[in-house]
C-alpha cells in the first residue's frame, strides 16, 4: 500500500524538476514552472524516504502480484488572481482607505504638545566644542556681524550645550566697544543668573561701555550699580579698572571725579602707568573752558612722579593746546605744590610750562592785556633754540642755563598777571618751548610720531609756511608717512589766513607724495576761490579727476559768490548743483534766502550799488529762477514757509 500510495510521486517529481538542478544546494531556475522550489524540495526528500520505508517492507512482506496505481491528479491550488490596474487619478494602492478619526483626549493632547516642544538632542559627535563656538564669535566679531555673533548664543541653547563664561565676555567686550550699555549690562546679567564667577575683565568692559555711551545720565546710572555690586561681593578694584573710570567720568564731565578716583589709587599705593595718566588727560579734554590747566598739572605730576609719556600722551597734550583754553587761571594755578620749588624764573623770554619745575619768564608780546596791568609794549616771537628738556628718567633734574634763583616765593606780578588765553591765541605754543623744543621732547623721551601726531601740530604751529615746512621736514626726517587729510588740514590752514598760493603748492606736495587728492582737498581750496574764474577752474579739475561737487564745496564756493556780490556766478553755480543732483540741506536754503534777504534791504534803502543796472539786471534774473529752483532741488512747503517769515517780519 506505502508503494502503491506514493509511486506515482517520483514520475511527478521527475517532471516537475526536469529544468531543474538535482543538488541539494544547487536550485538554479532554468526555465519557469508551476511548483515553487519549497514544495519540490520537500516533495523530494519525502519520495527518498518512502522508497527507503516501502523497500523495505517489501523485502518483509509479500507484495500482491497486481499492483494498482492512482491515477488521480493531485489537486494543486489555483493560483490567486492578479489584481486589477489601478485608476489613473489615484496615487498609490493606499489611496482609497479611509479612517474613522478619533478625537484625543486631555491627556493625549497634553503629551502630544510636550513632544512638540521637545526638540530632537544633537549627537556629541555633530555639534561643535565650547572653543568652536567661541572661535565662531571672534569670526563674526571681525566681520562686524555682532546679530550673528548674538546668534551663536542661541545656537549653543537649542543644541543643550552650556554657553562659557569666556563667550558672554567676548560678547560683552565687543558691546562695550561699540558703548551699546543696554546689551553688555543683558549678558552680565544671564551670567550672574547662571551663577558664573565673573572675572576683572568683565568689570572692565562694563566701564568702557560706559565711558563710550553717548548717553551721560545712562552711563553714570550703569557705573554706580556696577561699582555697588563689586562692592556688595568684595571685587577688589584693579589697575584697569581705575583707568576705565577715570576715562569713564572724564568722557560724561565729571573731571572731580576722576581725580577722586586717581586719590583713591594713591591712597591704595597703587602703580600709576601712563595709561592713567592718559586717562586723566583724556577727561581734561572734556572740559573746553579750564581743560589745558588742567592737562598742564596733570603733566607736570607725570614728569614728577617720572612716568615716561607715549605717543597717546603727547597726542592728547596737543589735542589739548588745540581745542582748550586756560579759563580764569593765572600761572600760580598751573604749578604743583612742592617742597623743593614751584617753578624756576629765567630772563631770556623762554617760558616752557611742559618741564618740571615749569620754566617761567615775562612775555612782553604785544596786544596781551594783562589782568589788573597795563599794558606792556614789545614783540618776541617762538625762540629758534629752545633748551633742550631732560629724558624721563631726569625730568626733575634738568637744568637751564638762564636760571636766576629758584623759587619759592611768591611769583612776581608781572607773570602771576599774565592772560593765558591771550597768549594761547596769538601763539599756542610760546608757552610750551616752541616747536623745536616740542621735537626735542619727543626724541629724548624716545617718540616715535604718527600721522596723527603731525596733523595735531601743524594745526597749533604759528601761522607761517616756514613753521609748517618745519613739520614736514620733522616728518620726512623721521620717515613718517604723511596722507591726504595732513595735506588737508594744510590746505584749509593756509586758506584762512588768505596765502592762496602756498595753499595751491600743496597740492603738488600732495602727489610728491604718490597720493591723490579727494572731495575734502577741494573743498578746502574752494575757500581760497575769490573770483568766479578761479571757481570754474576748480570744477574743471574736479570734473577732470572724477569728482563731483558736493554740498560742502557747493557752500565755500556759495560763499565767496555771494560775498562778492556776483548773480551771474551764482545762478550757474545753481545751475551747476541742479544738473548734478547735489542733496542740499535747509542751513544752504537759509544762506540763500539770508541772500535774497539782504539784497531786498539794499534796494529798499535806495543803496547806490543797487541803483546800477548791472545789480538790478542780476537780482531780477535771481528772484526769477530761485523760486522753481527750491522745488527743484527738493525743498518743500515753499509757500508755507514764505507765509511764515512774512508772519514773524509783521
């Protein structure tokens, strides 16, 4: 029966495995057929075994002569059908299911917005280190990009990394060069919220964001209560920190407070460097009225206390002769107290308040009323050789060879009676040695001069070319690059005082120097044009070198056209700035309508320049065009404010 019930597999076998390999391993399709592999394999071994199994019994039984094969099929199941193709206007096989929705509920929805609000951590390995991120603001710090530098912050936040004490300090630092007190006083905060430890650099920075805020009552409010708090947590104050509040109170006009701070550093027995003594001179600056007095003692306590200057030192002293005056001060104001002697008395009209002790002497200059003496009689002009000064380390041992008697007494009246601020104005430097003494001074205090320097100086030399080409034989000597603005300032120099030649010579020097000129070079030498000829010159070569005239150019040229009284000149210089676009503002308006103004006057007092054809021709044309030419150049409400004047003028 076991033979007779499985004989016929092996002939199915057979014909279902024809294209196929035999192996055990080996089923390599050769063609396709209706069995899967699975179903012959097993198909397969189960024959092996049945032949093994009816052999056997065979070998054991008596098999019946007449053997009956099954001669029906085996029933193999249908294959399923394919489906059919989908629609065209469906997207995928998914398309057609729908869901039933179900609303969440209190609790679900709660979760669902906790998660939303989660954001995914960033791996270790892609984010960037506390260095990176800090190397990430010097970068946009460089650039000027400060949003993007704030931004590195945020950043640091949403990656779940801690922002470092050392990144709220480069921020902080970057904002208080740019005075913005608001956003360093923000980040300090965040970091006293963190529970950082904040260091001395940080303190630092808050005060120099206060000494460049341009806000006074701001900036003094923000001092207080960073100074309250370092006081609150015992912060000691170090050397920077005192040279960033006494600049700090200079900048906003409390000098007093300066010099209470640069007490409290003595008291403390701390070092005094030049860059206090710098700061100190830098609040004296603020004060236009008295603050060369003050400059002059702070000075003299420099060379006493025998603190070598630099370059900003001597920067700030000239920015001092140039812009301050001496105020209600006498010469006993400007000497410190000592016990060996105030001030050394010479006879040869060589006064030098800038060596210590000061170097006085009587200046018999004429029209230099003194105060409570009559007048004195006589000239002196700057000596040709001044005494040279000491080095800084022997400013309190130099010595003049026109020394009469050292003194301690008081000081005679014809110098206590002195009017400093007269003799500053007629010549800035009598009272500081002269020139050659200043370039003495310079070189044994071992200076090296800037660009910067130079243009402070030529700008308080005496008013001659041979001072001036002094100053750039000084600055050719010691190789000092000189640029377009010291030119500038030569130029305009020269221009007031009416030397129109030695003003045009500098431009030559000017490309002597392999430099070209700009917009300020000929605005400059506008002022110098007199006569409408030597304006059109001017905007030739202005037209020929590229340049545009300008509202300042426009102004200086304006000036003298109307100064001499010239229509035809004007109307083509408004001509001129219609055609090229030239963005005036209302003080140019003003000029012109002061103008029109003072010309009206003259023709209703019946002047006798007003009575000649060639003014009345001239001014006729100008209340013709000068009307549309406002609308013009964009100036608006005309009528409005015509209205106006005519108002105030009833």
């Amino acid at each position: 029966m076991m033979s007779t019930k499985f004989g016929f597999y092996p002939r199915i076998i057979k014909l279902a495995t024809k294209t196929y390999s035999h192996s055990k391993y080996d089923f390599k399709l050769q063609n396709s057929s209706h069995l899967p592999l699975a179903c012959i394999y097993t198909l397969r071994k189960s024959s092996q075994k049945t032949h093994i199994l009816s052999t056997t019994n065979d070998a054991q039984s008596q098999v019946s002569p007449s053997l009956k094969y099954s001669t029906k099929p085996i029933q193999v199941p249908p294959l399923m059908p394919e489906p059919p193709p989908p629609e065209t206007d469906v997207f995928g096989s998914l398309g057609g299911l729908k869901y039933e929705k179900v609303e969440l509920d209190e609790e679900e929805l709660k979760e669902e917005e906790r998660l939303k609000n989660i954001h995914g951590k960033v791996p270790r390995k892609f984010k960037p280190s506390p260095g990176q991120y800090a190397k990430m603001i010097k970068t946009y710090v460089e650039k000027g990009d400060l949003k993007s530098a704030e931004e590195v912050i945020e950043e640091c936040k949403r990656n779940r990394d801690k922002p470092t004490d050392y990144m709220f300090s480069l921020l902080i630092r970057t904002f208080a060069n740019q005075g913005d007190i608001k956003k360093c006083y923000q980040y300090f905060s965040e970091m006293k919220a963190r529970q950082y430890k904040i260091k001395p650099n940080v303190f630092t920075s808050l005060f120099n964001a206060c000494a460049n805020s341009p806000e006074s009552d701001k900036a003094l409010n923000y001092l207080e209560r960073v100074q309250s708090y370092m006081n609150y947590k015992t912060v000691p104050l170090g050397h920077a920190h005192y040279n960033c509040l006494v600049k700090a109170y200079g900048r906003h006009n409390k000098l007093e407070m300066s010099y209470k701070i640069l007490e409290e550093m003595m008291e403390k027995k701390l070092k005094i460097g030049v860059s206090t003594i710098n700061s100190l001179m830098y609040a004296a600056n603020s004060d236009k009225e008295s603050g060369l007095k003050h400059v002059l003692r702070i000075w003299q306590m420099m060379r006493h206390q025998r603190i070598p200057p630099d370059i900003f030192s001597y920067n700030l002293l000239f920015r001092a002769i140039r812009d301050c005056k001496f105020g209600n001060s006498t010469v006993n104001d400007l000497l410190l107290e000592s016990k060996e002697h105030n001030a050394i008395i010479v006879d040869n009209n060589r006064p030098d308040l800038l060596l210590y002790p000061p170097v006085l002497s009587d200046l018999p200059l004429e029209n230099i009323h003194r105060k409570d003496v009559s007048k004195i009689q006589g000239l002196i002009s700057a000596p040709k050789d001044e005494s040279s000064t000491s080095t800084h380390s022997e400013s309190s041992d130099s010595t003049v060879s026109d020394v009469t008697e050292d003194y301690k007494e008081p000081l005679p009246a014809s110098i206590t009676s002195l009017d400093l601020d007269a003799i500053l104005k007629q010549n800035k430097l009598i009272l500081f040695g002269g020139l050659e003494s200043l370039f003495e001074k310079m070189k044994n205090d071992r200076i090296e001069p800037t660009v910067k320097t130079l243009t402070y100086l030529i700008e308080i030399v005496p008013d001659s070319s041979t001072a001036e080409e002094m100053v750039i034989r000084y600055a050719k000597k010691n190789k000092t690059p000189l640029d377009v603005d010291f030119f500038n300032m030569l130029i305009k120099k020269r221009c007031m005082r009416g030397a129109k030649a030695a003003a045009k010579a500098v431009v030559d020097e000017i490309h002597k120097s392999d430099l070209k000129p700009n917009i300020v070079t000929y605005g400059v030498l506008a002022l110098s044009c007199s006569t409408s000829k030597e304006s059109r010159d001017l905007l030739s070569t202005m037209k020929s070198t590229g340049h545009t005239i300008n509202k300042y150019v426009a102004d200086a040229l304006l000036s003298n056209a109307f100064f001499k009284l010239d229509f035809a000149f004007i109307l083509e210089l408004m001509e001129h700035m219609r055609w090229e676009r030239v963005r005036l503002d209302e003080e140019t308006f003003e000029k012109f309508d002061q103008f029109q103004k003072k010309m009206s006057e003259l023709v209703k007092s019946k002047h006798r320049y007003a009575q000649t054809e060639r003014f009345k021709l001239g001014f006729s044309k100008f209340n013709m065009r000068y009307k549309s030419w406002q609308e013009q150049m964009g100036r608006e409400i005309v009528a409005e404010r015509d209205y106006k004047m005519e108002t105030k003028q009833k």
